[in-house]
C-alpha cells in the first residue's frame, strides 16, 4: 500500500509543479484519446452480435460457424 502511496505522491507533485501550458497539453492529449478510443469502440467497431442475434447461444454457434468455415477455407487454399 505504501508503494502506491508513493507513486501517487510522484505523479501529484510532478502535475502540481507542471506549468500551467503542461497541465493543458496534458488535458488536450487525455481528450484526444478518450474521443479517438469512442470513435474507434463505437463507430468502426459496432456490436453486430448483439444487434443480429438475440441470445448467446445464437451468437455462440454464428463464432463456431465463422471460425469453421474460415478454416476450412483456409486449408483449402494451402493444399492448391
């Protein structure tokens, strides 16, 4: 508990003493980064098993069913 006392410590008195453009460089870089992770989670990757299949079982056999065929495909294009 002391060794995450002391890193907290570190890490409060290096912001308290940044100046003032630091500290808002920093606050730009943790905005950038939180919209970049919402763009990202939301917009290019949607949850299109939950939105096409109504229970986990049905998501389950769609992963089972993709993973095969994907296999398969992909050992019939190494025995050509």
């Amino acid at each position: 508990m002391r060794i995450l006392k002391n890193i907290f410590k570190f890490y409060y008195e290096g912001f308290k003493t940044m100046p003032k453009w630091g500290r808002q460089m920093w606050i730009i870089i943790l905005l950038k980064g939180f919209l970049v992770f919402v763009l990202v989670k939301f917009i290019f990757f949607p949850n299109h098993l939950k939105k096409n299949f109504e229970t986990d079982e049905q998501r389950s056999e769609h992963v089972i069913n993709e993973l095969i065929k994907t296999s398969q495909n992909d050992t019939t294009i190494t025995k050509h």
